[in-house]
C-alpha cells in the first residue's frame, strides 16, 4: 500500500494560555481530494483567513507542501508576527522535524501535501514560546495522523472522564446532569 494513500488526519495541542498551539492537519497525495483542497484554500482567502505557503526560509518551502490556513484573523501587530512568523516557523520546523524522525518518509515527500489549520491566540505574547508550541504541535500532529492515533480504546476513556479542553471543562455534576438516557436515543 502506498504511504498515506487516503486523507490522513491529526490534531495535537502544546503549551498553555495565550502562546499555545493548535494544530490539525490533512495530509494526502497529490492528485487527491486533498490536492484539491489545498488549492481551493489557497485560491480562496477570506477576510483576514489568508493561507499561504509555509516556509522554512524565503523562497524555500517545507516539504510536503505545506499550506498554513490560520483559525484566528490576525489584528495586532504581535499577533502577525506570531502568525506569519513565530507559528509559521515552528509549523516549518515541525515539518521538517517529521520528515527527519521518517514520520514523513522523504522517498513520498514530492507525491504528498499537507494542509495545517493553525490557531495562534490574539492574545499572544510570546514569540519563541508561540515558535516552539507550534513545533511541538506540528510533530504531534503528524505523528498522530501517520499513526491513526488517538485509537477508539484512548477516545472512549476520555469520554468517560468527560470533554474538556483548555477554554472550558465541565464538572462531573454537569456531566452527570446532561448524560443522555441512551434507552431513548435508540
């Protein structure tokens, strides 16, 4: 079978308050529905959502492919800055990081792309901390996708101990009090 043959996808989170990253990704082939999506985002920016091609230098960009897409529209001008520069260098890092450790194996590297949907808080205040949580975030994410990580076994334990995510997390009494009878849903 041919490396990530089908969309591969992956989400991963590092650090805390405002310098943390989220970061999701699709990697897929060329000649794919994932090629497709990449060029539509490309060729399609909405106001202040501009993907662009992420860089490890000017005029050398990371290979796969990379298509940076922020969730967040950039205002302040540290926020660009965490954006364009901080969060698109750790993506590129990450990346580059990911083909080395051969989570991206180099030989599938010119039939591959990978779109990165990438949250940078507004807030942010911390340019080499947004750099090096977006690293960490990049090789996370990656690796979760190639690896098809997090499995059912994993998703179902944390559902059991109830969703939560750094901007809310419900107690157990609001868990308890808004579990559904399962007898009636089926």
């Amino acid at each position: 079978m041919t490396f990530a043959s089908t969309a591969l996808i992956g989400e991963a989170f590092a650090g805390e308050g405002a310098n943390a990253a989220h970061t999701n990704i699709v990697l897929g082939r060329r000649g794919g529905p994932v090629e497709a999506a990449w060029a539509t985002a490309l060729a399609t920016p909405s106001a202040g959502h501009v993907p662009f091609v992420t860089v490890l230098r000017p005029s050398v960009p990371v290979q796969p492919p990379t298509l940076f897409v922020p969730k967040a529209a950039t205002g302040t001008d540290r926020h660009r800055r965490a954006t364009w520069g901080a969060a698109q260098a750790g993506l590129a890092q990450g990346v580059a990081d990911a083909v080395e450790a051969g989570d991206l194996p180099a030989g599938e590297l010119p039939g591959l792309l990978l779109i990165a949907a990438i949250w940078v808080d507004p807030d942010v205040d911390d340019l080499d901390g947004a750099f090096a949580n977006q690293r960490l975030a990049a090789v996370r994410a990656i690796r979760a996708a190639v690896l098809g990580t997090p499995t059912i076994d994993v998703v179902l334990d944390a559902a059991h101990t109830g969703a939560a995510n750094p901007f809310y997390a419900p107690g157990p009494d609001v868990l308890a009090r808004t579990a559904p009878e399962l007898e009636a849903l089926g």
